[in-house]
C-alpha cells in the first residue's frame, strides 16, 4: 500500500515519538513526493543521530533531508580540548579501531575524524564512538579506507553477500567497481533492501567509497 505524504508525515512523527531517547517537541517533520525533511533543533548531537535514524526506518520514506540545528544547553557545553581528550579515550578503548589509525581535531564543538583503516566496520566505530559524547555539535568522517583488493573481487564478493542475505531485489542491483569506488544502481521496494545492498557493499574488503544510486519504489 502507498502511503500519501500526510500519512507519512503522521507515522514519521509518531516513530520520533516513540523513539525514547528523542524530545520530539521541537522536531517540525514535512513531507513532499515521499521526501521527508527534518526541521528544528535538538539538544544534543546523539538526537539529531538518532531522529534521522528514526524517520528513516519508517516504511515509504523515499529520501531524508535534515535541516535540524545542536543547540547545546548549558550544562553539556564543553571545550574544544575537553571533547577532543573524551573522544582520543573512547577511540583508544574501542576494539575496533586500530591503534593511532584515526585522527580527531574539534572546532566549536565539531569533530573530524581523519586518517585511514582497513574495512567500513572499524570507521563507522569510530564515528559510533565519539557521536554521543556530550558537548558534541556534529561529526565529519573524512577517515579513509585502504584499497586491498582488485576491483573483480570487490564486485563478485558484492553479489555474492547480496545473494546469501537473500535480497528479493538483489537480481534488480547492479553493482560497478573502478578501482576501489563502488556504485549501486537498481530499485528496490524498500529501505531495508537499500541499506542491506549497501552494508553488503561496505563489508568488503577494500572498499573505499560506496555511492549508492538505488532507488526505493514502494
């Protein structure tokens, strides 16, 4: 069933709701041709992470767009050094993050992330890592991936994690490789389906870019 925008600008709004570690209150949501547009402004970071999270779980959402603003109170407002020793121990104590592979600068709150791993799981723990630290504004990843492998194999280990997760749409996805860059085109019938496609992409092994050109058709 095809939900009109007002219904889905309804269980958007609801799911944010629902979500318990979001204040909905200052949270506007509109709704356009299935697009979904976040607007207002949170009290931290971590919320504005976890609403966009949200509205993306919810069934018929075709694209995202966050005009959401961090207004820190006063209690959670930090220095910039102060943030940036916080996330140096919590990139320290991750399993999943090598050693002195990940760079940290903070500038009003903001954290960039930089330097270079081996697979899409040890950055995406980086971020995971330093996203709901208080005082946090916004983080920029600009951490790089090592390209370790051909772009034959990269493509066959796509289609083949497509398969064995038995993806309905997987036969509609096509999957392109130059050098360590991977594009995914096709349509899917949800959002699952797309961030499955591209999580399947991102767990192989050097991979360095993934531009995902699926498009969702409900």
């Amino acid at each position: 069933m095809i939900k009109t925008d007002s219904q889905l600008q309804q269980d958007v709004m609801a799911e944010l709701k629902w979500e318990p570690s979001i204040n909905a209150t200052h949270i506007g949501v509109e709704v356009a041709d299935g697009i979904v547009t976040l607007a207002g402004h949170v009290d931290s970071y971590a919320a504005k992470w976890d609403a966009e999270h949200a509205a993306q779980r919810v069934s018929g959402v075709k694209a995202l767009a966050v005009e959401m603003d961090v207004k820190l109170p006063g209690s959670s407002k930090r220095s910039d050094s102060d943030i940036a020793g916080s996330a140096e121990n919590m990139l320290m104590w991750s399993t999943y993050v090598p050693k002195d592979s990940v760079k940290i600068m903070v500038e009003n709150g903001w954290i960039t992330l930089s330097g270079e791993v081996s697979w899409e799981y040890q950055r995406k723990a980086a971020v995971d890592a330093v996203c709901h630290l208080m005082g946090v504004t916004g983080v920029s990843d600009q951490i790089a991936i090592k390209a370790t492998v051909t772009a034959s194999t990269v493509k066959s280990d796509i289609e083949a994690a497509l398969k064995r997760r038995a993806v309905s749409d997987a036969h509609k996805i096509s999957v392109e490789v130059k050098g360590a860059d991977v594009t995914l085109r096709g349509t899917v019938q949800s959002w699952s389906a797309r961030e499955l496609a591209m999580h399947s992409a991102w767990g192989t092994a050097g991979v360095r870019n993934v531009v995902d050109n699926i498009a969702v058709s409900y």
